[in-house]
C-alpha cells in the first residue's frame, strides 16, 4: 500500500470513530433521561396510591372517633382508588389490582359494615408496604 493512503486514512479513521463515539454518548444521555423520566413517573404513580391509602386512613380515624358514614366522603375514595389504580397499573399490576378493589370497595355501600373496615386496614397496611418498597426500589432491582 502507497504510504500517502496511510496517512490520509488514519485521519479518517479517527474522525469515523469520534462520530461513532459522539453518537453513542448521546445515545447513553438519552438513555439515561428516559429513566429519570420512568423513576419520576414511578414516584408520581406511588404518590396516587399513597395519597388515596392517607385519605381512606383518615376517614376510617373519623368512623373509628364516632363520625358517621359519609357516603359523599366514600364515593371521593373510590375515585382516588380508581384514578391510583390507573397510575400505577404500568408500575406495579399487583398494586394497580389492590387499588381497583378499593376503588370498588368504597363505591358499594352494601359492603361497608365492621369487618370490611378492618380488612381495609390490613390492605392498607399492605399497600403501604409495596409504596415504600416501590420507592426504595425505582429501578425495579431487588425484584
């Protein structure tokens, strides 16, 4: 091979693998911006269930105090449930699943007497418990 090819190829080589490696890094940024945008609709979706999980355990508080039902009140959770439910389904099916229950459950009042209550504290207590970890977890790791 002539040694004038050489030396005007090894530039070239060179530019191509800067282009390759400019490519890649911006590849890797989008990569990671797509993740933050996935953690951050994670934590989002979590906030929906833990927010509507608050707001049941503060209403069961004022049934436990005396309070009467408030059917007004239960019609507002079953909404929440519903719209966590829909939040979170992407993240985690189990809770999404979890969620729809208590969207149905708040939303029939046939089924709101004494010990649908203290199964809800369970499931609340069991909710809490997949947020935290869901929240410790972002990146699904540990799974």
């Amino acid at each position: 091979a002539c040694p004038r090819c050489k030396a005007t190829a090894a530039p070239a080589m060179l530019k191509t693998l800067l282009a390759a490696l400019e490519t890649y890094g911006r590849w890797l940024e989008r990569r990671r911006q797509a993740k933050r945008g996935q953690t951050e609709a994670q934590t989002r979706a979590v906030q929906s269930v833990l927010q509507a999980a608050s707001d049941t355990r503060s209403y069961l508080y004022d049934l436990r105090q005396g309070g009467s039902q408030d059917r007004s009140r239960e019609t507002d959770l079953a909404r929440r449930w519903a719209d966590a439910a829909v939040d979170v389904r992407t993240v985690d099916r189990r809770l999404s699943s979890l969620a729809v229950s208590s969207s149905v459950g708040w939303a029939d009042p046939d089924i709101g007497d004494d010990a649908m209550y203290g199964r809800v504290e369970d499931q609340l207590e069991l909710i809490q418990r997949q947020c935290e970890w869901l929240l410790e977890h972002p990146d699904g790791s540990g799974r």
